[in-house]
C-alpha cells in the first residue's frame, strides 16, 4: 500500500534582532543610524526613509510590530502602500520559492510615529508522506566537526576568537537554523554560512541580545544531503545550536514496531499466567506423587518388623474369628427351622 501524501505547513518566527535582517540606513548622511533596539531587542526608528531589507523562501511572509506612520513594502519588485497598523503589520502570499522583502518608512515618521518592527514569519509548505521533525543539535553533538581553535563555555556555547574557524554539519532536511548571541562580546562582528556551497556574510553587530537566530533557510530538497559550514569573519564567533527539519523517518516504522510490541506485551502477559498456573499444578502432582511414595515406603518398613508380623497375624486372626462366629450363626438358624 503506497503511503498518503500530506502538507505540513512549517511556520518559523524570526526575530528583528536576527543579522539575517539588513537595516538600511536613510538618505540624510548625518544620521548613519536609522534603527535602534529598545530595551525588549525590538527595532524601531523615527526617521523618515529608514529601510530593512529580507531575502526569505516560502509561501507567506507576515510582518509585526507598531507602526505609527505609513510605510511601502516591496516583494519580488512589486510594491504596496501600507497603513498604519499594530500587531500585524503587513502579510503576503507569493509563490513557493526564493523572494526578497524591502520596506521602507514613510515619510512621515517621527519621535510621535515611530514604526517598531517585532518579528517576522515565514511560511513553508512541504508534500511529504511523513511529518517533519524539528532536531537540535547543541554545540557538543557528535555531528558537528569543527576546525581548531574552539572552546565550549559552560553556558553551552561555542565560541572562538580565531580568523577562519569554523564549524560543519552534514544532514538531510527541508530548512536549517543557526541560534546564538549577536552583537554581544563573544559574537561582535561578521561571519559567513556556507549551505551547499553558497555563501551568505552576515553581520552581528546589529544588537547586543544574547541569543537570536543567526540564519534561517528553508527549501531544501529532502532527498540529497546538504552541509552547513559556520565560519568566523575575525573579530570572534559564537552560536549555541544547529536546528534541522527533517522527515520523521520512524513515523511509519514506530507506528508499525509500537503495534508489535504491544501485540508480543499482551500475548506474553497472557501466557505466562497460565504457564504458572500449570506449573504449579505439575508441581503440586509431584509433591503429592513423592509423598505417596514416601509413605508407602515407610509403611512397608512399619510392617516388616516383629511388631508388624504379630499386628498382621491380629488382623488375620480376627478375621478367621469373624468367618468362625459368622458359620456358628448360619447353623444355629438351619437347626432351629
């Protein structure tokens, strides 16, 4: 029986502090700073033309936050005019594949407008005939290989300050995801993932948070195996953990032994009852069996003494005793007819 084909949608929440997000700066020259991060790691700004920037694959991009003054979002090239709004911001559906976001502030923005941006979710629909399962592999996974020059901090992080070191992970799956800090004393400055053999640079310095999504991608084909390769620009790197999508390859196969299993649990716990059951009656019947012969052995020692021939010939005796008075009765009655 072939298997059911069914779509799991995988949704992934990427914050604004991650470096995926490129925050450009405006047109005035003077101010080379158009976002900042508020004290809950969410970007805002006032100025007016202020930008960010996403490439992203999927089916749906959804943007939230606050936005007190107009702002254009553009995908693939194609531009909307958007109002204010909070909470959710701005959601699209495009085509499955690679698109790219670019928003611009309006120019209206200001101390009493400022548009604040929260996060981002893209979604990514998959036909596969498992689920997906969601795996982390954290800095000591027996999977990761890592080139010289890495130390790992008690917090369970990976850190280096080496030019060049890097980390890899060979695995299958449809989209991967790097976490760690950025921006912070540990992870300052620039490094680059390798997916595939493409690189992208990003850049840490975007916010001091401790723990972000440093790289997301979705998209990939679940039948080849695809590697990642983290690499340090220089100024030093750290991440926590590598995160995988990938088929459940046991859901058909768990489903199928957890059914066994519980089948060869209940025929056990059926049948050992009943092989103790008849145990014990075997072993009751053996007992029995060896005590009849214990007793008809000592019987028969009893009976084999001095005491037991005079006990034989008494019993002997009273028979004959009974046979004679039984005749004496039987005449007496003939005589007196």
């Amino acid at each position: 029986m072939s298997e059911v084909i069914r779509t799991f949608m995988l949704n992934y929440t990427l914050s604004s502090t991650s470096p995926m997000w490129n925050y450009g700066t405006t047109s005035n020259a003077e101010n080379s700073s158009a976002w900042q991060a508020n004290t809950s790691s969410v970007f805002f700004t006032s100025e007016p033309g202020a930008s960010l920037q996403l490439p992203f694959h999927g089916t749906s991009i959804s943007l939230y936050g606050s936005a007190g003054c107009p702002f254009n979002v553009t995908i693939d090239g194609q531009t909307t005019p958007q109002s204010p709004a909070s909470g959710l911001l701005f959601n699209q559906n495009v085509d499955q594949g690679t698109h790219s976001l670019d928003l611009v502030v309006g120019p209206s923005a200001g101390p009493d407008t400022q548009f604040v941006f929260d996060y981002a979710v893209l979604s990514d629909p998959y036909s596969l005939e498992q689920a997906l399962v969601e795996i982390d592999c954290n800095v000591q996974n027996d999977t990761l290989i890592y080139s010289p020059n890495w130390s790992i901090i008690l917090n369970g992080t990976a850190h280096t300050e080496s030019p060049g070191a890097s980390v890899s992970l060979n695995f299958t799956g449809v989209a991967v995801a790097v976490t760690g800090p950025s921006g912070t004393e540990l992870s300052p400055g620039n490094f680059t993932v390798i997916l595939d053999g493409l690189p992208w640079t990003l850049s840490n310095n975007t916010a001091e948070v401790s723990e972000t999504q440093l790289f997301y991608q979705s998209g990939l084909d679940v039948t080849r195996q695809h590697a990642i390769t983290l690499v340090n620009g220089g100024s030093g790197f750290a991440f926590t953990s590598i995160t995988i999508w990938q088929i459940d390859e046991d859901t058909t196969t768990s489903d199928t032994t957890s059914d066994t299993s519980g089948s060869r649990t209940n025929t056990v716990k059926i049948i050992a009852p009943i092989v103790a059951i008849v145990g014990a009656i075997l072993l009751l019947a053996v007992a029995l069996w060896v005590r009849r012969q214990r007793n008809l052995r000592r019987r028969s020692i009893a009976l084999s003494g001095p005491f037991g021939m005079r006990l034989a010939r008494t019993f002997r005796n009273t028979e004959d005793v009974k046979k004679v008075d039984s005749e004496h009765v039987e005449a007496m009655k003939a005589g007196e007819s």
